[in-house]
C-alpha cells in the first residue's frame, strides 16, 4: 500500500443498473450525508418560530381586530410558512435523497407523492411571497393615510409595481423549477432567475420598510416637539420597521458569501415573524398607555371631586342635577395678558356666553349665567 494512501479520502465503487461502475469519494459522501442534517436544522428552527408566533397572534390579538385585512394577511403567511417548512423537510425523507438515486441520477423509484410535495412547496414559496408584498403594500398605505390624495395614489402605484417586480421574477422561477422536477433535472441552467429574484425580494422589502420607517420618524419627530417622549406604538412600529430593513438584507447579503445551506430562505420567515411581532408589541405598549392614562384619570377625579360617587360624567349639564359640583369649569378669555384686572372683570361680566372646559370630558359651549362665577 502506498505511503500516501490517505483512507479518510478513499473512493468507493457503485455499481449502475446497467453495469457500469460509479466512482464516488467518501469527502462527496460526507457532504451528501451533512446537507440535509444542517438544512433540516435551519427549516426546523424556522418552523418552531412560525408556529409559536401564530399561536401567540391568535392568543393575544383582540376579538375585534380579527378581522382586519392585516391580521388576516399575518395568519396566512405564517400557515403558508409552516407548510412550506414541512414539506421542505420531508423531502429529506423521501427517495429523493436516495444515496444511490443521488448519486446515480436513477430517480426511477420516485412515487409520485414526493414530486407533488416537492411542487407543493415550491407553490407555496411563491404564496407566501405573494402574501408578503401584499401586506407590506397594505401597511405601507394605513401608514401614509394622512397624506394628500395624490400622493397616496401615486404611492400605491408605485408600491404595487415595487410588490410585482419580485412577484413576477418568482413565479417565473416556480414555473421553472417545476418543470425540472418533472423531468427529474438540475436547476443549475436557472439559477440566475433566482438570483434576481433574491436581489428583487430583498430590495422591495427594504423601499417599503423604508417608507414607513422614514414616515414614521418624521411623526416621532414632531411627537417630540410636542412633548411626548413616551416609548409608544410608533416608537415600536419604527423599531420593527428598522429591523425588518435591515436584518433580512443582511441575510440576503451574506448567502452569497457564505456555504451555509438556504440561508436565503431565511430572509421571508425573518419577514413573516417581524410582522404580527410588530402589531402585537406596539397593541400591548398601547394598551399599557390606555391603562395608565385611564389610571390618572381615576386618581383625579378622586382629588377633584371627593363625595362623588357616580363617575359616569357624560356632561356638565346632566350631572348638575345631582346636588354636587361635578367639574371645574373654565371659561375663555380672548384679552391679551396685560389688560387683566378690573378691565377683564367688566369684559369678563359684560359677556353672556364662554367655552366651557371639562377636565377629560369634553369642551363646549355653555352660558356663564347658568354656572356662576369662576
């Protein structure tokens, strides 16, 4: 035996269906048997995500936002993930990754279910792509609702022409791909269909995150100069926004400079999870904000209004009648500053009608008469 003989790398002999020999080294075998260990670990994880996620949007989303285009939308494509996942991994159990069939080409002893759930999966790709760009559509237009109707419209066109670019190109590539299942083919003469549709997926998520995230930033912004500092639902849809741009680029990025099996398809499971996580954390710091609000609206009517027991205060005007002073009221002055005094009481008398204001109820117009002086 030679001195060079390395067993580590030695090649192992398949014998044809018709005779000929197949030559096939144990390093080729070894990644024939970690390809589908390691693909399998990231579709597994992906899966898991997919399904506590849903479990959690169905269990914390309110009665009566169920039936939002955008709650629907969320369900879906987190169904249509968790199909696509499942199918993907169980055509790791079917004859197709046959170590003989692999090697050899012979998928001759395929059944016809592991070709309809290799296709099924890639439908359900195109699907779930499809559900995607539609809801980012959908929140791109509930974000800049408060613009000019022009604007809106030219801002829906062109988001329905950024959603069909990465749309068209993955179909195309679904149409493809089937036929080279069918005919028991490689997909190597169209894989720069599915470069550009990679390229196409990543840069329409990134325009429509970044819309929102810059309208988004402009509202935050002028919360601020308002003096609202609060961590609030636009702050959290900013963050989602912020991290639904850059994380699945990132991913798209480094799948092209990487080994790392399917990296790529991490990119819409990264897309489906951010989502409903968005609406579910910025409902819950909105609910937290309603709790508190109506918390310090308890408190002070307590101070305000000690010995009054009924808190239902529709109006001024029809709790008056219960004996007790139910609110402070304030009427408006149009005098500037410097002329306060006795000019503002006579001013002030010589008028018959005000504003008045109810502490957290409401404001409207009642006679000065009526309530007495403040």
């Amino acid at each position: 035996m030679a001195s060079d003989f390395d067993p580590f790398n030695q090649t192992i002999t398949l014998v044809l269906a018709n005779g000929d020999p197949l030559d096939v080294t144990l390093q080729e075998v070894d990644d024939f048997a970690q390809y589908p260990i390691r693909i399998c670990i990231n579709y597994g994880a992906q899966l898991g995500a997919s399904i506590i996620l849903l479990i959690i949007l169905l269990l914390l989303t309110k009665a009566e936002k169920r039936r939002s285009y955008v709650f629907c939308f969320n369900c879906f494509a987190l169904l249509i993930n968790f199909a696509r996942l499942l199918c993907q991994i169980i055509f790791f159990t079917s004859p197709f990754t046959n170590p003989y069939a692999y090697f050899s080409g012979d998928y001759s002893r395929v059944p016809d279910s592991a070709y309809a759930n290799s296709i099924l999966s890639v439908i359900l790709y195109s699907l779930l792509l499809t559900l995607i760009e539609a809801s980012l559509v959908l929140q791109v237009q509930a974000v800049c609702a408060n613009l000019r109707r022009t604007y809106r419209h030219i801002l829906l066109g062109l988001s329905i022409a950024t959603a069909l670019v990465p749309i068209s190109f993955r179909y195309w590539y679904a149409v493809e791909n089937i036929k080279s299942i069918l005919g028991s083919e490689t997909t190597q003469p169209v894989n720069w269909i599915e470069s550009i549709t990679q390229i196409a997926i990543t840069v329409s998520i990134c325009c429509f995150c970044a819309v929102f995230v810059t309208k988004l930033a402009f509202a935050i912004r002028l919360r601020r100069k308002l003096g609202i500092t609060d961590f609030g639902p636009m702050k959290v849809i900013f963050v989602m926004g912020c991290q639904t741009m850059i994380i699945p680029a990132i991913f798209s990025i480094i799948h092209y400079s990487t080994d790392v099996p399917e990296l790529a398809s991490n990119v819409l499971t990264l897309v489906t999870l951010s989502l409903p996580l968005s609406s579910i954390w910025a409902s819950t710091t909105l609910n937290k904000a309603n709790a508190v609000s109506s918390y310090g609206r308890n408190i002070w009517q307590v101070l305000s209004f000690s010995g009054y027991k009924d808190t239902k205060q529709s109006s001024c005007a029809s709790a008056s009648f219960s004996g007790t002073k139910p609110c402070t009221k304030c009427y408006s002055d149009s005098d500037p500053l410097a002329h306060r005094g006795k000019s503002r009481l006579s001013s002030v008398s010589n008028r018959k009608y005000g504003i008045a204001v109810d502490h957290d109820i409401s404001v409207e117009s009642a006679r000065r008469d009526s309530f007495g002086e403040v």
